[in-house]
C-alpha cells in the first residue's frame, strides 16, 4: 500500500529491475488535520524579518534538501541587486543534517548569513506558525520526496510554495503551485527573481489554495485503509 502514486511506480520500476515480483497495490492518501495543530499563541517575528519581505524553506538541513540550490540562487540575486531593491531575504529553518559542513561554513563566511539569508533551528511552533503566516511564499526544492508536510503546512497558512518535481511532490502539490525540476538551477533563479519582483504571482496561487486546498483529515485516511483493506485481503 502506497500514499501516492509516484512512489508506488517507483517500486514498481525498482522491482521489475531487479527480476523481483511485487503484488497488487493499492493507493491512500495520507490524512492532514492542518486546523487542528495550529497554535493559539502568537509570537513575534523574529529580529530583522519584515511581513512579506521574505521566502522562507523549512527542512533538515540535508543534500536531498537542495538547501545549496538555494543558497547558489541567492548568491545570483544578490550580486544583480534583486532582493536588495524591496529588503527581500531567505529564511531556512530545520535541524543541522548530515554532510552538510562544508555548505554551512559557505553559507557561514557568506557576506549574506544574518544579514539577507537566516538560518534558524529548534524554532517554538508558535515562532514557525507566524513565519508561515508572514512570509510572501515558501519554498521546498527536494530531490525527491514521498510526502512532505512543509508544503501542506504552506498550504494550510494559504501560502504558495516554489516546489520541486522530485519523486510524489507534484501529488502534494495538485497543481496549487508551481513545481519546478530541482536540478535546474537556472529554473529556480527565474522563478525566485520572479516572485520577489511581481508579489502578485504567489497572489495567483494563494487563491487557487483559498479556493481548491481540501486535504484528507486522517479520519478519512484511516477509513479509506480499511476499506482497501477489506476489500484486496480474503
């Protein structure tokens, strides 16, 4: 049983490979009870961040991140003066991964780190909840991915999100915002410069959020696994 139809054609290629025989599938989205897990206390901005003057991407800090993507985009942008003209930055926030010390130490001696791209780590809920609902748009380059909660975190705060074609993100998305190919650097760097100069873009998507976002709660979820359940086992 899969939750999303990229990963399953995944096994499937990988099975057939390597000569090994996989049985029948079944697909059931994952639930998101979004509302739910919102927090009730608010919280300041952290120091040096403006209301809708910042993208922010949350996620451990890792290679299948694609956080140096990024940060090789954001070196572009600054040195033609992009985010600079509308005190546009770059917010990371998620736990130091692995094999990730020598970008830090590049994004550390970078002239950017504090200033134009901030990094934070064991953020409260209430501080993440408000940088969602603060940020202009999100971010989320990955690799791949077999579900990811950033995005319906996004979604959930009505926030459109640059994000990747990597492995079942396109599903999570459903076409409420754009996805782009996480190895093509120069995709991204349109598409940031884009959206930072034309605020009016992500506007696009936040409506089509307001208006099409109905993820599963896990009650349906649940039902709807044993339901498959019932039905493909004798």
């Amino acid at each position: 049983m899969f939750h999303a139809r990229a990963i399953e054609q995944d096994v499937r290629r990988y099975c057939e490979s390597e000569g090994l025989v996989l049985s029948q599938t079944s697909i059931v989205p994952m639930g998101a009870d979004f509302a739910r897990t919102l927090p009730q206390i608010h919280a300041p901005l952290p120091d040096g961040l403006e209301p809708q003057r910042y993208a922010l991407f949350v996620s451990t800090i890792e290679p299948r991140k694609q956080h140096r993507l990024l940060f090789s985009v954001w070196k572009r942008l600054l040195a033609e003066g992009v985010p600079q003209a509308s005190r546009f930055k770059m917010v990371f926030v998620g736990r130091r991964g692995w094999l990730v010390d020598e970008l830090l130490s590049e994004i550390d001696a970078h002239p950017s780190a504090g200033d134009s791209l901030l990094l934070f780590s064991n953020v409260p809920d209430e501080t993440l909840a408000e940088l969602y609902t603060q940020c202009a748009f999100c971010l989320f380059p990955s690799l791949y991915e077999g579900y990811e909660l950033p995005i319906i975190e996004a979604f959930g705060y009505g926030k459109a999100v640059l994000a990747s074609t990597g492995g079942a993100v396109p599903e999570v998305v459903g076409g409420l915002s754009p996805c782009l190919n996480p190895r093509d650097e120069n995709s991204w760097y349109a598409a940031l410069k884009l959206w930072i100069e034309r605020p009016e873009r992500p506007r696009y998507y936040e409506e089509l959020i307001r208006n099409h976002f109905r993820p599963p709660t896990w009650g349906d979820a649940a039902q709807a696994f044993f339901e498959t359940i019932d039905k493909e086992l004798p």
